[in-house]
C-alpha cells in the first residue's frame, strides 16, 4: 500500500498552529506518510513535528470556511490547528484520522526511521538474558537456563531462554507450563543476594472448578524453598475475582496442595479498569474550569491514585516478604502479564540498587516488561484520548512508571536517572521511531525482525549525548533497600505527565537549572582542591629534596 | 510549682500514631515541658512538649496495658501515652490540665524564657524590624501620604498602632468621623504603597451603615484616598466576606458601602469565610489527615469535604485580584471584612508579597507579619488560644497566610528567600508564647506587658539561625526581571501541605530531602572555596601565580552569617529545625532499615499505613 493513496491533501498554507503555554504559529502545513509537518518557513520559530502514529483521536469543528481539527496525542497534549477552507481541512482531517489508525505493525514509521546518528551500541544486544544468567551463576548454582521454549511452542508469550530450578527437568516444565495460564509457568524473576530469597513470576493455574492439582507445578515451586521454609504467593486479584476465575478454567493455589506457601491476596485492578482510569484522570487535568472541589472530586472518581497506591503497596509487600521475613514470593495474577509485572518489576526497585541505574532500569525494563511479555502493541495502541470501543487498551505501562516516579521523588538521591527518563519512556513506550516497544512478545518481536530492520530504543537513550538529559545530579549511589511511603499523603499526583501540556514549566525549569549548577559548581571546585593539593604536594617534595641536596 | 503533682513517671509507652508499633520509656514534667525519654540507650529518642503547644489532653478508658493519655498539640503533633497505673496517669492528666492554661499573661513561657542575652542584646533583637523605616522604603510619607498623631494615645482605635499613614488631604475631623462610622474604630488606614503607579493598598473594618445610613466624614476618607491616587478615577472597595454575611450584618448596624454613597468606587465581594468555617474546616483535614490506614479514596474525599484547599485557593485568588488592580490598573484598593484583623489582614499581606519582592526575603517577611498581622491587631492571643480559652475565637487564619505562601514557593521555587523549613518555624513560634512577638491581641496590650522589656524577640532568634531557613535556588535576579508574581489559580497547583500538617509523621516525608542536600551542598561550597584560597596562598610562598578562581557563572553573592553549631546539644522542643522533624532525613535513612510500611501478621500481610 501507498501512503500516497492515503493523503488526499498534501499541504496546505496558512494554517495557524495553537499550543498552550507558547505562541501561535502560521505556516505551512505538510502530510507525510508517517508526520503531520507545520513550518513557518522562519528560522527562528520551532517547527512541529508530529508523527501520526502519536495522535489518538481528532475532532473538527467549523465556523464558516474556517475549519479547525483539534489533534489529541498519545503523550496527552491537546492541539490546535485552524486550516482556511472547508475542503482541505476535511482532506488534511479524514488523511490523518486513516493515517494514525494503519492496522499493520510492519507500516510503522519504526521500519521506515534511519538513525541520523551512528549507533555505536546495538540496543538489541545490550540486554541478553545469558548475560543477566551468568550475572546469577556468579551467587547461586541452584537455577539453570532452559531451552524448553525455544521454538514458543510452550509458552507463546515467554522468551525462548527461561531460568529455572536446577532440578527441575524440561519434561516437568512442559507439564507445569500446561497447568498455567497461556502456558506461562513458575520462572525467576529476581534473586536477593542478601540472602539468597527469591522472587518468582508466573499465570494463574488452571485448577477450574474442581480443584484440578499438578504435581509437577507443585514440585517446580517447592523446589525454590529452602528446607524448611515457607513462601508467600502473592495474588494480585482480590480473592472474590480469583474464586470468579475458577469458572472460566483459572483459579489459585489451594493450601492444601501447597501447604509450604501462604496465599496472599491484592486488589490491583483488572486492565480495563485501569484504561478508564487513565481517561477519568486526563478528563479532569484537562478542564481549566474546575473549583477546587469539583478537581479533587474528579482526581478522586478517576481512582488513579488509589491504583498507584495499591500496585506499589503491592509491590512493598512483596519486597518485604523477600527482605525481612526472608522468605521466598511467586506473584501472578491471571495472565500473567500485566499486574504480576508491574509488582515483580517495582519490588526490584525497591529491592535491587542496580535496578536505580540506567542501565540497570533498562535491562529491568527489558527481562520484567519486553522479554517477559507484556503486551506493549495491546496495551498502547490507543492512549487516554481514545473514544472508540476499548479493546485491550491499558496504562499498565505507565501505572509502573508513575509508581517509579512516586519512588524517585521520596528517594531523589537514589536514582541515577532523573524524571525524564521516564517521562520518556511512557512516550517511546506508545509512539516511537525506535522498535524497542513494537509487538507483544519476543515471538512476535522474532517475525517481525525488528532486530534487522528497526533501531533499539536503547542505541539512542545509551549515547553519552542523550544520557546527559536523563542523568540526575543528585545521585549518590547507596546498597541499601529503600522502603517507600504508601501513605496517601506521601504519593502525588505526576504532573510532568498529567499536567505536562497545563502548566507553565519556566519557574520549575530555572529552579531545577539552579540547582544543577550548584551541584556542578561544588564538583568544580573539588576538582580544583584536588589539583591544587597535588601541585603543592609536587612543590613540597621538590623543596624538601632541594633543602636534603643543600 | 505547685500543679506538678507527679513529675516522672517511668515504664510509660509512646505509641505510634499510624502503625503498632511503641517504645517505652520515662516521662517527665516540668514547669514549661512535658518531656519522653526513651529508655533505649542506643537510640534515646527523646520528645519535648511545651504546654503552651498542647491544645487539648484526653484521659481515654484504662486497658491491660495501662491507661492511654491522648495529647494533641497546636503544632499538629499526636502523641498517645500509655501509663502503667492509673493514678499516674490522672495525675499528669489533671497537672496538665491546669498548666495549659495559664490564668495570666506572667505565666506564660516568654517570661520565664531566657536565652542568656543581655539588655542590649535583648533591645537589639526588638529594633531589628522598623515599620517607620518599612514606610519610607515604601515611598511613605510623601506628598500625598502622611503619618498623622491622631491615634498616638490610642484614642481613636485601641486595636490600631499609634502610627497611622492617611491621606493629606484627610483632616482630623474627617479621620474622627469616619472612625466612629466603623466597626472597632477601625477607620481605613495605608498598608503598603505601591510606588511604581502610586497606588495605595488602604485597610479598615466594616462600615456601620446598616440599611441606609451613611457618614459624610467616612465618604470624604474614601474620596481622599481615591485622590491621592492621580493614575486611577476610582477605588476598589473589596468586601472580603461572601455577599450573604455581610449582607447579615446589616441587620446588626453593620454592613457594606452603598455605592450610591461614594463617589468613584467600585465594589468587590470576594467570598472567603468566616473563622468559624474556617477553624471547622482545619478540624475536618486534620480528622482525615491522622486517620490510620488512610485509603487513597478516604484522602481524597475528606480533602475536598474539609473545604481547606477551596479556602486557601479563595484567599489565593483575593490577593491576585488585589495585586492586579494595584500594578495593573493603578489603581488604590480597600480592603475590609467584618473587624478588618483576620480576611483583611491575610489579604493585604499576601496581595503586598505578590507585588513586593521586599517581603519574599527573610527580613521582609518578618516586616511584613510585623506590619500587616502583628501591629494592625490581629488578634494572636484569642486565635492561637494564648490565654483564657474562648474556643469560639480560635481560628487558624495566620496558618492559613502561610499555607498560601508555601503554595506559592511550590510555583516559584526561586523567588523566595526562605524555605518553607522558615515557615514552619515560624508557625511553630506563633503559637509557643516563648518569645513576645506574637503575645497579646494588640499593639496596645503588649506596651502594657512591657513585651521589649521583659520578654526576647523571635525575629532575633531566626535571624541568629538564617542559615537553616534558606532557600538555596533563590535567585534575586528573577525578583529584579519579575517583581510582581502571577501565580496559576487552577485547581491542581493547590496541593496539600504534608510537611505543615504532618510534620512529625516522619514515616510520610521523603527518606531524603533535595532541600537539605542542596543546602549541605551551599555549606560544602564555602568550605571548598577557603581552602581553595589557603591553598593558593601557600603556592604563591613557592612563587607560583595561580589564576583566579573562575566559576562558568560567578556564584551570587549573598551575605551568610556562619552556622550555629547545635550538633549534639539538646534542643527544646520547637525551638531548632532539626527537632521538627524535616530535619531528620539521611541519618535516619542509613541507619534505619526498619520497613515502618508494612507489616505482616500471622501470615496474612497487612499494609499499616
């Protein structure tokens, strides 16, 4: 197919660009196959570029030959744009709407990108799972890595490379992957060096209405447990959805049949509750109108906090029953591929001081959110602006990230990356020219061959000149394991997402600026004691030696 | 003293307010303090309460574990004892009781209070704020402004400072009449003069015009006011109270101006409430705010319910108005409520920090309490409860003033001298009656207590401490290039002020702070640069000419007392940053690795906060 076909008209003059918080524009306005373009053919004024796969929804709106679309995007913000003439604004709107709602992945603009920059680390190599393996041999010989999946005939969704229990054999696996939801079975997830607990992940099991039991998934879990020890499964339906469950093929472990574990029931929410979450919140960021009461009654029916608050109560909880109560912990939900991450991937954070580096929090996003199969295509294929029917839609994605920043401000020197990392990655994470978050599993990933024909996110992000912007000055790198506050009070609502496009960021930006100079400023200066302590150490030997020669 | 019946009593637990967990320990009291001493040697935490911040003791039904004694204090903090034997308990239950309620002025802490200064030192630390000074700054007096003796005894408004700015043209007899037309004698006065456009910032009480009448003196005050302002035709009248209470009042002889009456005003009702809904409302937020296992649902429900943030947001948008029509139109503005101590007051100095860089520094700050709440008589002795309770008096509108302050910081993270670290200190001081500033009701009441003799002056004391309530981002020059702030007033910049109203649940606040880094950072900064300087020195003695330190951008300069050092020493209750609470925030971090989030019982997990 031809983009060309698509575009009825390919540009028109004098349109007039509106965006809050900055001047208006007119220009030009230009459709591509992948970018709506807006040039004022000055040198001084920004031109916008926007790709079409990043606009949500669009609505048009006439006043006599005046047409106006407003574009709504996937990263919240909301413009303007007011095009002369009746028809071509019904072109320019029909050619967008048919543009950012192409079907096919392989039409992406991902496959169509060319780096302008020479990529010097090939993101798609950076995060091998053999890599993370050995990093695990090095403390434990208790776990290997199995070829089970290779061809993802035993779990789709998984990667092909799996850790498991040492003594547990293929043959067991193949037997506990078919007593597990999509065939996702118990696997690692994290391994505490501090004392040797660990943290795995995997679907509900199929136990159904009469109580269906699987000696294999009994024995590959037990094998994680120390003599004598007991372990927490962590559940993160309430235990009225995971009993609903067993009607539909699903249920929970029953004590009887895991009598060395202790189930423990959360209320995360279900993913499409979780999308109409995210359409409340924005709904209300987006009204200027709102009194003080009518905003916080609004904050309050959207109940995206209290999601926030319960995944990282969740994901505390689980920290914990590793940390403190030395115990090992399986967390699932039902598929497995949604809250069960976000939990797994959270308590890492907390957990894990290499997981609050850079690169650490990308080989985490890597192993607990892309290699583990969450449904990224899914999951962001519409944003909070979208009217149609929801299908699998859902912010799960960017409930983690809030939840990380939730961490990172009640921790600002723990982190050595800053909020734009993750602002960021909630923006790569739904519209890209990288193909990091294409596809829902690796499998897809493979047939896609995004790895040949498609850049890594990570081959930008990693470069020295775009890692500077994510870097936080603050960080001074601790071991320790750092328990957040879940109190209502202590969690915030993230305004450099939800607010990004409603308020004025000068003041905050010049401040933030300050303090990156203050910060810098000391360095320098530590610098210069250092040299200059060197040089009169120098000056003092040489005289001394000088005064012995005499 | 004769009220301490029982002063130690030992094996007594502290109970945490969110979780379940307690320490044990001994508790003392003294003639100012209630004092915890943990046993735990390692730790040793130890609690100083003074009596003046207690606001109320509860003596809760015994348990098997002894009886619990619930004391909330002024500052927000909740402290839940629980003493072994009940007659010790009722014992320090009845002594408090007696000792929270001082009978007279002498009883109070900042007669007693003697931070080892001499006289001089004493008199020094009263002459550091000087309205008269703060007027001439202001432009005051000048050809159309004067200062006028008509109140030099007290005679015209007892409530009123004994220097008063007025109108030239506002005589006597004008200034007589008018006073006798308002409630309290509270005839419109200046308060800030804005010298750009000439424009006058007037306050006053209510007029007694009931249904119909009028006072010719009173319209000629306002007229006069209105022409010394040649830039504007008209003055702003604003009303501060909702439209339906002042049109009440009118039925008690009170009310509002006709604007018949008055030539050239325009009217302005703005609609913030009472100090009734107001002391309702803090009660409400502080209910929620210090539930246990708080839901998120629960929070959010019980902030709006509380109103607290609508009426933050309502004083917010009165003082924005006020700011434009002065630097905007040009124009002179009047602002009254019912006395004209409470609305009035919060509105004319919030409105005056917007316009005036002045008052967003330390020293301009204390001048502007000094000016607006403290010599204009707002009345600090009925709303913080100092003496003789009369619980339908207290009100927290001076919190409120500065709540609305830190909101603004939280926008302008680089206007303000101070960190809200100084705020809080200071909240804490309006209510300790540990040094005189805040004592008494009036500029009149605290000549008669003889407050500069007899008792210390806070302004003194945080000057003496400035290095803690810095701000290190503040930045002069954006003061220099935006001199008038234009805050947002959307609903989603007004947030809930965690470290003001639950300052001394530790467990909530960041385990590190930005604020406190970078201020160790500013410390660090002049350290590094004398050795910087010592360094050269001794290289020159080997002849070798180093180059000037140069910085990319030079650092602002700034004159920075050294820092007390308070390391190690006990420190009293409310009287240090570091005993608040947001001064603990690394140390406990290393050193605590206790979860304090949740907790597991009986293999069931439980989250406790």
């Amino acid at each position: 197919m031809e983009f060309a076909e698509l575009i009825k008209t390919p540009r028109v003059d004098g349109v007039v660009l509106h965006r809050p918080f900055m001047p208006t524009v007119e220009g030009t306005l230009c459709l591509t196959g992948h970018h709506l373009i807006l040039s004022s053919r000055q040198d001084n004024t920004e031109e916008l570029w926007l790709l079409h796969a990043n606009i949500d929804s669009t609505e048009k709106r006439f006043v006599g030959s005046l047409g106006t679309i407003i574009v709504k995007c996937k990263d919240l913000r909301v413009i303007q744009l007011d095009i002369p003439g009746m028809e071509e604004c019904l072109n320019i709107a029909s050619s967008i709407e048919a543009l950012s709602t192409l079907d096919s992945v392989s039409l992406m603009y991902p496959f169509f990108y060319r780096p302008l920059f020479e990529v010097i680390e090939d993101g798609w190599q950076s995060f091998a799972p053999e890599e993370s393996f050995r990093d695990l041999e090095s403390m434990t010989d208790e776990w290997r890595l199995s070829e089970v999946n290779k061809d993802f005939s035993v779990c789709p969704s998984y990667p092909s490379l799996l850790t498991v229990p040492k003594d547990i054999d293929d043959e067991s696996l193949c037997k506990a992957a078919s007593f597990r939801h999509g065939g996702r079975f118990p696997v690692l997830s994290y391994y505490h060096k501090k004392n040797g607990m660990v943290m795995m992940r995997a679907a509900q099991p199929l136990t159904g209405t009469n109580g269906r039991r699987c000696k294999e998934d009994e024995k590959l879990i037990n094998a994680t447990l120390c003599a004598g020890k007991r372990g927490y499964i962590i559940d993160t339906r309430t235990i009225a959805v995971a009993q609903q469950a067993k009607a539909r093929g699903g249920g929970f472990e029953q004590e009887a049949n895991y009598p060395q574990w202790r189930r423990i029931h959360k209320a995360i929410e279900r993913s499409n509750v979780l999308q109409d979450s995210l359409i409340k919140l924005v709904e209300a960021c987006n009204d200027q109108s709102h009194s003080m009461d009518r905003w916080l009654s609004k904050l309050e029916a959207s109940n995206w906090q209290s999601n926030v608050k319960e995944i990282l109560t969740t994901a505390c909880l689980a920290a914990q029953c590793i940390d403190r109560e030395g115990a090992s912990v399986l967390v699932h939900g039902t598929e497995g591929t949604d809250s069960t991450l976000q939990v797994t991937s959270l308590a890492q954070i907390i957990l894990d001081p290499a997981c609050r580096t850079i690169r650490g929090f990308e080989a985490l996003i890597e192993r607990e959110w892309l290699q583990a199969g969450h449904p990224f295509h899914q999951r962001c294929a519409q944003s909070a602006y979208s009217n149609g029917k929801p299908r699998s839609e859902a912010p799960v994605f960017l409930l983690f990230l809030d939840c990380v920043w939730q961490i990172l401000r009640q921790f600002p020197c723990s982190f050595q990356f800053n909020e734009n990392l993750l602002i960021m990655l909630f923006e790569h994470a739904y519209t890209s020219q990288f193909g990091t978050f294409l596809g829902n599993c690796v499998a897809e990933r493979g047939k896609l061959q995004l790895s040949q024909k498609t850049v890594s996110l990570w081959s930008w992000v990693n470069r020295p000149q775009e890692l500077e912007r994510f870097l936080n000055p603050l960080y001074e790198p601790n071991n320790l394991v750092i328990w957040p506050s879940v109190a209502p009070q202590s969690l915030l609502l993230w305004e450099g997402v939800f607010l990004r496009w409603n308020r004025s960021t000068k003041c905050l930006d010049e401040a933030y600026q300050e303090m990156v100079h203050i910060i810098e400023y000391n360095k320098e200066l530590q610098n210069k004691v250092n040299s200059l302590r060197r040089q009169l150490a120098q000056l003092e030997t040489e005289d001394k030696m000088v005064a012995d020669l005499k | 003293m004769e009220h301490i019946r029982t002063p130690k009593v030992e094996q007594v637990k502290l109970l945490d307010r969110f979780s379940n967990k307690s320490v044990t320990g001994t508790l003392h009291l003294t003639a100012t303090h209630l004092i915890f001493v943990e046993s735990n040697s390692t730790s040793a935490q130890e609690i100083w309460i003074l009596h003046h911040h207690i606001a109320s003791v509860e003596k809760l039904s015994l348990t098997t574990s002894g009886c619990p004694l619930l004391i909330q204090c002024r500052n927000f903090r909740l402290v839940h004892f629980v003493i072994p034997r009940e007659r010790d308990c009722h014992d320090i239950y009845s002594s408090l009781l007696r000792l929270l309620r001082p009978v007279s002025y002498d009883e109070l802490y900042a007669f007693s209070y003697n931070p080892k200064q001499n006289d001089q030192e004493r008199e020094e630390g009263w002459q550091l704020i000087d309205l008269a000074a703060e007027f001439e700054r202001m432009g005051v007096p000048c050809d159309q402004w004067q200062l006028t003796d008509v109140n030099r005894e007290y005679k015209v408004c007892k409530t009123y400072p004994r220097d008063l700015y007025v109108p030239i043209t506002a005589s006597k007899p004008i200034i007589v009449g008018s006073s006798k037309f308002r409630s309290k004698g509270r005839f419109p006065v200046l308060t800030y003069f804005y010298q750009e456009k000439k424009a006058a910032v007037c306050r006053c009480s209510q007029p007694l015009s009931g249904f119909s009448a009028r006072c010719l003196e009173d319209e000629h005050m306002l007229q006069a006011i209105s022409k010394a302002n040649h830039n504007s035709r008209y003055i702003y009248v604003m009303d501060t109270r909702p439209k339906l209470n002042a049109l009440a009042n009118r039925a008690a002889g009170k009310g509002y101006e006709n604007e018949d009456n008055y030539s050239n005003i325009r009217f302005q009702f703005v609609g913030i409430e009472n100090i009734h809904v107001m002391r309702g409302s803090l009660q409400k937020l502080l209910e929620v705010v210090g539930t246990r296992s708080l839901s998120m649902t629960d929070y959010l429900v019980g902030l709006e319910n509380s109103g607290w943030l609508r009426h933050i947001k309502a004083i917010m948008d009165a003082a924005i108005f006020l700011a434009k029509a002065v630097t905007v139109e040009g124009a002179s503005v009047l602002v009254h409520c019912s006395d004209g101590w409470d609305r009035t007051a919060q509105v004319c100095a919030l409105g005056s920090l917007l316009m005036d860089p002045y008052y967003r520094t330390i020293k301009g700050f204390m001048v502007l309490i000094e000016k607006d709440w403290i010599s204009f008589g707002h009345k600090f002795a009925d709303r913080c409860d100092q003496l003789d309770p009369d619980p339908k008096e207290v009100s927290p509108i001076f919190t409120q003033f500065l709540e609305c302050v830190w909101q603004l910081t939280e926008q302008f993270p680089q206007a303000f001298e101070f960190s809200e670290w100084f705020l809080i200190q200071i909240h804490e001081h309006v209510h300790s009656c540990q040094f005189g500033n805040f004592l008494g009701n009036s500029q009149r009441q605290r000549e008669d207590l003889q407050l500069k003799e007899r008792t210390y002056s806070l302004w003194a004391h945080l000057l003496s401490e400035k290095q803690n309530y810095l701000n290190p981002l503040f930045s002069p020059s954006v003061a220099e290039s935006h001199p008038v702030l234009e805050p947002s007033t959307q609903a989603y910049h007004f947030k809930f002020w965690r470290n003001m109203y639950n300052q001394y649940d530790r467990s909530m606040h960041p385990r590190q702070s930005i604020l406190k880094h970078v201020l160790t950072l500013q410390e660090s900064k002049r350290e590094l640069e004398g050795t910087v300087q010592a360094l050269k020195t001794k290289l020159q003695k080997f002849g070798v000419s180093t180059s000037p330190l140069k910085p990319q951008t030079p650092p602002r300069e700034r004159s920075l007392p050294p820092r007390p050092h308070t390391g190690g020493e006990r420190t009293v209750e409310g009287s240090s940053a570091t005993e608040n609470g947001y001064g603990e925030l690394m140390g406990s971090f290393g050193s605590k690795n206790e979860p304090g989030v949740v907790t597991l019982e009986f293999g069931v997990a439980r989250m406790t906060c």
